[in-house]
C-alpha cells in the first residue's frame, strides 16, 4: 500500500471525482425526476395518491419514504461492522468499490419502472440507496487522510462543489429527453425520465473510476487479521467504540448533528414532492427549482468554508441552523410559486454550507494521524443516517395521518431547535477548554 501525500492537489481532485459521480444519484433519483415522475404515475383517478404495496393501501409519497428509511435503518446497523471489517481487512477502497456499482446497478434497473412494476421498482429504488450510502461512509475516511486539518474545510467544500457540479451537468442532460422528446423521435412520456434513471447509473459507475485509481486501500492490519475475521471485525468495533466515548467534543457534537441532519437530509429528498403536491408545480419547474438549488449550494460550500475560517466551525453551524427553522416554518405559511423559488434559494445556500461543513467539523475532532479512519467515519455515517430514518418516517407518518404534507413540514422544524440547542451546549463547552 503507497502512503498518501497530504494535501496533494492531484489527489483531492481525484477523491472530490467521487461526489461528481455519485450526486447524480442525490440529484436525480432523490430530489428531482425520480419523485416527479413516481409521484406523476402513481398519482391516479380512480384513487387518488394511494397506491397498494404488496396489497397494502399506501400514500404514494408516504411509501417512497418508508422504502428510503428502511434503508437507511438498514445500512446503519451492518455499516459499523462492514467499516471495521475494512479497516482490518485493507478492503475500504474494494468496500467502497462495491457499493458504488450496486448502486448503479439498481439505479439502471430503474429504467423498467412503470406502474405495474411498482413493487420491484420500489425495492430498486431502497437498494440504490444502499449502494449510495456505503459508497459515501468510504468516500468520506478518506478527508482525513488525504488532507491537514487546517485544509479539511475548503477540501471538503471542494468536494460538495464537484458533487453540485456533476450532478447540475447530468441533470441538464437529462433535461434534454424530457423537455425536448421530439429532438429524438421520443414518443413515450415515460421514456425520457426512465432514461435518467439508467444514465444515472452509468455515470455513477464511470465517474467513479477516478478516485478508484487514484485512491490506495487502507494497510491491513495483521494482527488483528490473524485471529478469526468476524471475531476481529467486533474487537474492531468495540475499540473504536469506546475511544469515541472518551472523546468529549465528538460526544457533544454527534447528537447536535443527529437531530439537524433529520431535518436537513429529509427537506432534500421531500422538496420536489412538496412542489408538487401543495403548489401543483410542472414536472419541468420542479427539476429547474432543484437544479437552482444546486447552483447555489456550491457557492454555500465555499462561503460556509471562508466564515468558519474566521468565526469558527461551531458558531457558523449554529447559524445556519437558525435559518434552517426559518425555512421550515414558511414552508408551512407559502401559497406563491414565486415564494417557492425564493425559499428554494435559501435552501440551496444553507444546503451545501451545512453539509460541508458537518463532514470537515467530524474530521477536525478525530485524532491525527489515525489509521482506522473508515471505523471513526462510520459513526457519523451512522449517525446521518438514523437522523435520516427518524426524518422520513416522521414526516411521511404526520402525512399519512393528516393527508397534508405542511404540517410534516412544519415538524421538521423540531429537530433543527433541538440541534440548535445541542450546539450551543457544544460552544460553550470548547468555551471552557480554550479558557
């Protein structure tokens, strides 16, 4: 295994590659067509936006949240053991290469969606999510490694940016079949967002062999490797464990981002279905709406990266945080397209600045030079993604409850205060540390 030059442009370029490939997948399959196209088809007149599941009687919207925070539950429980199998192992890139193709495996197999395969496209659809989310737990051990600590901000930053980048690219490409089916000879509505779904894929695959040869596997460890593989994966697990329970600001920070994530990551994947459902939004203005968003989460990245630079990490998360209550509030209070689009641009802003900058802050607080990055890493993948589970399955429960999409809107607001809270509590305790 080569060792790896910090701070090596080269290489961050490399590793930033990998959030080009796979925020298609965030993009398309999350935010924009995928629900635009789902919510369109499943939207019928004879019941509604109910749909049956394997028999059962379902809100569409509602279902595809289930579906995704089943998945998330799902990966939070194997991603600790799959982290510290890597790092025993030296697979995390082989780990990381895995998850990236199945992922884009199911993201092709989308192509076949149409009503009457709901249900397989519904399980595709939960398994894309799978191979994302294992995809970025790996992407993610390697800041650390590739980066000083007083550079993992603006590395980070860089890295959402390419991802804003890659994807808007896609998404324009995209936007040619369904906007424009007549340039090729397109007949089927259908066809032009069930071809995204299999370029998604594609380009999810073959972007991501970049950082794949640019990146090395972890060191196996063979100590640890000589015992028994499954016995040594737990042993992994409860070490790293139990070092992160005596590291108080990783302690303190990790519930603070617990509660602000379930709001953040659940506004990204439920926007488009909320455009459509209470504003009655075209296809193409909701797509046009996100891939807006997008534009302005790169500048977001790079802004939240200069002011924590001068402010401090913590301080500028609190912030944007506060605005983070502000949107979900006036979701509830909107009845304008125009209001719409202006709230959107405010998401955007807060968006890639709260991302960024929650990843680059874990970083910070991990020890230098630690070699099971993968193991440390997936405890605030983890973390994300129970935020996620508890996210979805509360606004689609309040949905399915009370047939209106505002008021799960507005609960989201909940988790944003109580993060909010747990952040202070953070700054003043790195407050009396520096004092």
């Amino acid at each position: 295994m080569r060792v790896i030059e910090k701070n090596n442009k080269r290489l961050i370029r490399s590793w930033s590659m990998f959030d080009w490939a796979n925020s298609a997948y965030n993009l398309v399959i999350t935010s924009t067509i995928f629900p635009a196209y789902y919510t369109a088809i499943t939207q019928t007149a004879e019941k509604g936006d109910v749909v049956s599941f394997f028999g059962f009687e379902v809100v569409n919207t509602a279902l595809s949240n289930f579906a995704l925070a089943f998945s998330y539950l799902f990966m939070a429980f194997v991603l600790p053991f799959l982290s510290s199998y890597a790092d025993v192992q030296g697979k995390k890139k082989s780990m990381m290469m895995f998850f990236t193709y199945f992922g884009a495996v199911a993201c092709m197999g989308l192509f076949f969606f149409r009503l009457e395969t709901l249900e397989m496209s519904v399980i595709l659809f939960g398994l894309a999510a799978m191979g994302y989310i294992g995809g970025v737990l790996f992407n993610n051990s390697y800041l650390p490694e590739i980066a000083t600590v007083d550079k993992q901000d603006s590395v980070s930053a860089q890295g959402f940016a390419y991802g804003y980048v890659g994807c808007v690219t896609l998404q324009l490409i995209c936007l040619v079949f369904i906007l424009k089916p007549e340039w090729f000879g397109i007949i089927d509505a259908s066809f032009g967002p069930r071809l995204s779904f299999l370029l998604v894929g594609v380009w999810w695959a073959s972007f991501s062999i970049i950082p794949f040869f640019a990146l090395p596997n972890n060191q196996k460890s063979v100590i640890r490797a000589s015992k028994k593989v499954f016995r040594t994966v737990i042993i992994e697990y409860r070490i790293v464990l139990r070092r992160i329970q005596k590291m108080e600001r990783i302690r303190r920070f990790l519930p603070a981002y617990f509660f602000y994530s379930a709001g953040v990551q659940t506004v990204m994947i439920v926007a488009a279905a909320f455009g459509a459902k209470e504003l009655q939004l075209e296809s193409s203005k909701l797509i046009i709406t996100i891939l807006l968003i997008q534009l302005v989460a790169i500048f977001g990245a790079f802004l939240m990266s200069k002011l924590s630079a001068k402010f401090g990490n913590i301080k500028i998360l609190i912030v944007v945080v506060l605005v983070w209550i502000g949107v979900c509030v006036s979701a509830f209070f909107i009845k304008t397209e125009t209001a719409f689009y202006v709230l959107a641009c405010l998401v955007g802003l807060v968006m890639g600045g709260i991302q960024s900058l929650s990843r680059s802050t874990y970083s910070k607080f991990l020890p230098e030079n630690i070699k099971d990055t993968t193991s440390f890493f997936s405890f605030y993948d983890i973390t994300e993604k129970l935020a996620i589970v508890l996210g979805l399955f509360s606004f689609g429960l309040i949905e399915q409850f009370t047939h209106n999409i505002r008021y799960s809107a507005l609960f989201l607001s909940v988790f944003f205060i109580i993060g909010c809270g747990l952040l202070f509590r953070l700054l003043r305790f790195n407050k009396a540390m520096t004092s």
